[in-house]
C-alpha cells in the first residue's frame, strides 16, 4: 500500500514536463524583430523566438521594459505573449 503512495507522490510532485510549462521574466528589450525578441533580464541577454502563434501586446521599442512568457522548444525559448510593462 506505501509503495503505491509513494509512487503516485512522486508522479504529482513532479509537476508536468518542461515542454508543458510556461514561464515568465521581465527585462528590458534590447532588440526586436517578427522573428527575435532579445531583452535583458537577470543580469544577461536572453534571446527568444516570435512565432506566429506568439502574442505581442503592443509595438514595443529599444529600452522598453516588458513582461515576457514563453516556453520551451527543445533549447529554443517560444514567446507565447509579451507585453509593455507601463512604469
């Protein structure tokens, strides 16, 4: 009966794979394209890709501060919605 317990615990507290998650950072856009969106967060460059499924909330510019969420395809990080955060 443990054994059942514990191996459904472990299942649960996993949480749902990588590529199923979406996460989330705020930065400062460095540069951005149709295709790329490079924003400077937590200290480094971080790079992602637009695609036509990707949401952009509004037309944002060099040195906007935005609120990325994206998920993960295999290495690549895929918008799904960045927004202008209004200071």
């Amino acid at each position: 009966m443990s054994c059942q317990t514990s191996c459904i615990w472990k299942l649960w507290s996993e949480g749902p794979p990588i590529e199923d998650q979406i996460f989330d950072i705020y930065g400062e856009v460095e540069s951005v394209t149709i295709n790329k969106l490079v924003i400077q967060g937590k200290g480094a460059s971080q790079e992602f890709v637009m695609v036509a499924s990707s949401i952009k909330g509004s037309d944002f510019v060099t040195g906007d501060l935005v609120h990325v969420f994206y998920k993960f395809k295999g290495d690549v990080k895929e918008v799904t919605m960045a927004v202008k955060k209004i200071r």
